[in-house]
C-alpha cells in the first residue's frame, strides 16, 4: 500500500483536485448558459476524477521503484475514455447537428485536469484562460461572418400556378435567409403548388414579417418554417 502523509505534496495533490473543479464549474456555467444538457455537475465530475487519476499515475510511479510505472499510461486510457462521453454529447437534430462544442469542452476538461493533476498549473492555468475567451469572442465572431448558420425549410402552398419565384428568392435574401435548394410539387387535382427550400438562416428573424412579405408573390395559402 502508498504511504499518504499530510506533507505539503498531499496539501498540494488536494490543491490540483480543487482547482481541475473550478474549471469544470466555470466551463459548466458556460454549457449551461447555451442550454446545453452537460452542465456544472458533469463537468466537475469529469474534472474531479481526471485530476484525481492524474495525481494517482504520478505518485503510483514515483512511490516504490520496483513499480517501473509510466504516469502517462493512465492519462492514455482517461483520454479514449472522455471520447466516448464527448460522442454521447453529440446530437442529430433535423439538419443540425448539436454539441460538436460540448464534446469538445468535455474533452478539454480532462486535459486541463490531467495537466492540473501532472502539477502543469501554468500551462493549464493558460489554455483555461484562452478557452473561455475563444468561446465567448470567438462566438460574436461567427454571429458577424457566418449569421446564417442554422439549416431549416421552408414550405409554401400556393393556390395555382402563378408565382414569382424570383421574388420569393429576393425576400429571402433581404431577410438574411440564404436558399441552398428548392423544390416544386404540383398538386393538379387541387390546383396546388407546394415550394420546400432548404435554407439557411440566422437565428434572429421575424417570421410574421417573412410570412406578410411572401404573400406579395402569390396566391398563398399555406407557410411554414422548420
């Protein structure tokens, strides 16, 4: 069995477990600000643990010399292991795909851990820092060049077949609705034209406004946005 004393390098192995769970709180708080289902408490127990296991292959290898132990064995497996927690974050929703960012952070929060639990604080302490500000700037930054960045359709029945296409297109461009595809299907039994485009958009836009603008290209009986 390891000899554990309350020497410093105890104090110190406790000092790195507490501090690899303020990071996961702090990256939790942020998760859970996007309404992400990974919040403070999965983040703090990844962060705990990864420290914990960080602290354990260290002094496992530096406590007896017969043990031949290679601190990085342990990190490897927490490492592969975090992937199949990251993958569990990541969903298909309709044409989105959500929590490519989550499974990101998780993996970012056992690496700190790790680096917190090897006893690599400024290093840590540094990549901390630049994560939290990269995902708070770097979000207004892709709000600026990519405004349009969520996939959903658009559907329109139209009575007959008199539409102006090209209208419907300019009204989508001048609420910042980018088409990427479009569909027609006709109904001559009914006399019905339905439209389905494959859009993007940006996350802010005033659906009544749209639907009041798209009356004007024809005999419009049906809208929907999806």
């Amino acid at each position: 069995m390891f000899d554990f004393v309350f020497d410093e390098k105890f104090i110190e192995c406790c000092a790195r477990i507490l501090l690899s769970g303020v990071f996961g709180i702090v990256l939790g708080i942020e998760r859970k600000n996007h309404f992400q289902a990974i919040g403070m408490r999965t983040l703090l127990l990844i962060s705990v643990s990864c420290a914990l296991m960080g602290v354990l292959s260290f002094w496992a290898a530096a406590q007896h010399e017969r043990l031949m132990g290679d601190p990085t064995r342990i990190a490897a497996g927490v490492l592969t292991g975090i992937g199949f927690i990251g993958g569990g974050a990541i969903m298909h929703q309709g044409f989105n795909i959500k929590g490519i960012t989550t499974a990101a952070i998780i993996w970012t929060t056992a690496a700190l851990s790790l680096a917190v639990g090897f006893g690599i604080y400024l290093p840590a302490l540094s990549a901390f820092a630049l994560v939290l500000v990269g995902l708070k700037a770097f979000q207004k930054v892709e709000d600026i060049l990519f405004p349009a960045a969520k996939i959903k359709n658009i559907a329109l029945v139209y009575k007959g077949g008199d539409v102006d296409i090209g209208r419907i297109k300019k009204i989508l461009l001048e609420n910042g609705i980018v088409e990427r595809d479009i569909n027609f299907c006709n109904s001559y039994a009914d006399d019905l034209l339905e439209i389905t485009i494959l859009v993007n958009t940006p996350d802010e836009r005033d659906l009544k406004k749209l639907a009041q603008e798209l009356k004007q290209t024809g005999a419009l009986q049906k809208f929907s946005f999806s």
